[in-house]
C-alpha cells in the first residue's frame, strides 16, 4: 500500500467524507489493486481512505460484501387517503412492511464513489426467503454520490414487521479496468464518461419526480383485492336473496322482469311508430293548408279586378 494513505483512518464526519470524494474521485490510492470484485480487505481500505461508504462499520463486512441497515426514510401511498407518507426509522423501533404493499426506503448510508468503484445490492437471503422482494439488478455507477432510494415489496398475505436498523441489503463493489483519468499506466485517449454533477445528493423526492410525477408508486394489489371483495358482496347479496325467495321463485321473478322489459320495449316501439305517422299526418295537413291558402289568395285577387 502507498505509504502516503497507509495511515488514513475514516472520516469522522460528512464534511471530511466529502473532502475525501473530491481528492480521490480520479485518484486511485490502491492502484495494486487489480479490476475486479472487492474482497472485504481492499473495501474495508477503499472505503477508509476514500470515504466511499460512510459511515463505515468494519464488523458489517462479509468476504465479497458489506451490509446496509434498515435506517432511513420510509415513503409510501395510503391506501385509504392516497396520501404519501413518510416515516423515518429509528434504531430498534418497529416497522411494519404491510401485506401486499410496496414501500421506498431512502437508506440512510451514503455512497462517495470514486469515477472506478461500481456497485450492485441484493436483499439479505432471509428476508429473500419471507417473502420480501427487493427492486435490485441496476448497476450504481461510478462517480454517484448520496443516499440510494431502495422499493421494497412484500407480495406476501401476512404483514412483516422490520426494526430499525435490522440488515437490509449486502452491497458488492467491483473495480473498474484501468483509465488514463486515474491510471497513469493505463491506454490514453480512450473517452470517458463521468456521473453527471447534478445528478449527485438528490433528495427522494426527486426520484419519485423523475420516475412517476413526484410521487411513490404503489401496490395495485389492494385495489384489487378490494374490487373482488365487493363482486364477491353482490355475489353473496344475490345468493342470499335467492335463498330467501327460493330457486323457483327466483326464475319466475327473472321471467316475470324479462316480460316486463319486453311489454316496455314494445310499447316504446308503439310510440314510435305513432310518432312517425302524426308527424307523417301533420306534413299532410301543412301542404294542404298551404294549397288553401294559394286558392284564397287567387280569388281575393280576382275579385279586386272586378
């Protein structure tokens, strides 16, 4: 290790974890370490000299991996009220992930990644195994830096009760091939494309802005489960009075509205029938009317002559 970063210890605060963003975003300080999956060792020294993760619990490492908490902000839509709500975690307190819902968490770790670190998550196996499923498989790229805004679904018919800070996620980080921007050894002229500054620290709303016009989006579940149930009303509603009535009864009282209907439609059709030939009958009239009207004026006029 370059004896220069040798003796660097985590950032106390967010401010010094920024500074060191800044000086190593295109600075590699472990060039020995080669493109690929991090082992917990070069984490665990990327992420003290860099900041990429903060803050930083060395006890949270497995050997490929780092755990997340469940700590952060909590957004999602009420069923009832269509509201979006927020509620933000607190250690050891409750959470209940209900059935059928989709919730958002904004986690409260941040990430400072250096233009050659990436990462992917994936939700701990034993919630994975409850039932619970997490919106992964994008890849975080290079250069991001803020608080990650994480869906997280249970599809399941029971209700799932999290606490604050309970693992949530295991991040890998991956190393990308060498670029001139931090490797001097590395090929010149090849083109990079750096994460976009104002792309970086966004708040959630501004997520929800770009992804689903500012605001979460929610389960559809509910609202058909609620639809079935008021089917499953008029189903029980009909059965009930056919019970009540009896099956002969009802089917005579089905023909006896059928009959009604019908009896409706034609004398509907009667009246329009009787309509057409009143109005038939009245243009009738109105032409000879007119006729008379012309033979009046004929013979007032012939007898002003005279």
């Amino acid at each position: 290790m370059n004896e220069n970063y040798s003796n660097y210890q985590f950032a106390n605060d967010e401010k010094e974890a920024k500074t060191r963003f800044e000086e190593f975003s295109s600075k590699d300080p472990l060039p020995d370490v080669p493109p690929a999956l991090l082992n917990s060792g070069d984490i665990h020294d990327y992420a003290r000299i860099t900041s990429m993760v903060f803050p930083f619990d060395k006890n949270k490492l497995k050997s490929a991996s780092y755990e997340i908490d469940f700590l952060g902000d909590v957004y999602h839509v009420n069923d009832e009220t269509g509201k979006v709500e927020k509620e933000t975690l607190v250690k050891g307190e409750p959470f209940i992930l209900k059935k059928n819902s989709i919730v958002f968490v904004f986690i409260e770790t941040k990430f400072f990644l250096p233009d050659y670190i990436a990462i992917r998550f994936n939700l701990r196996i034993t919630l994975v195994h409850r039932g619970l499923l997490l919106g992964t498989g994008p890849l975080v790229d290079p250069g991001f830096a803020g608080r990650l805004l994480i869906p997280l679904h249970n599809l399941t018919s029971e209700d799932y009760i999290l606490h604050g800070e309970d693992g949530l996620i295991w991040v890998e980080f991956t190393k990308l091939s060498p670029h001139i921007r931090w490797d001097s050894s590395a090929r010149s002229g090849a083109d990079y494309h750096p994460f976009p500054a104002n792309k970086q620290n966004l708040p959630a709303y501004e997520y929800f802005k770009k992804a689903s016009n500012g605001r979460p989006a929610g389960s559809s579940i509910p609202g058909e489960v609620t639809v079935i149930k008021r089917d499953l009303e008029k189903t029980y509603s009909i059965v009930k009075f056919i019970g009540s009535v009896g099956f002969v009864g009802f089917i005579a009282l089905v023909i006896m509205t059928w009959d009604l209907i019908s009896n409706a439609n034609q004398n509907i059709a009667t009246a329009r029938d009787e309509i057409t030939n009143f109005s038939k009958d009245q243009t009738e009239l109105n032409k000879r009317l007119n006729l008379l009207k012309l033979k009046l004026n004929r013979l007032l006029n012939h007898r002003r002559k005279h």
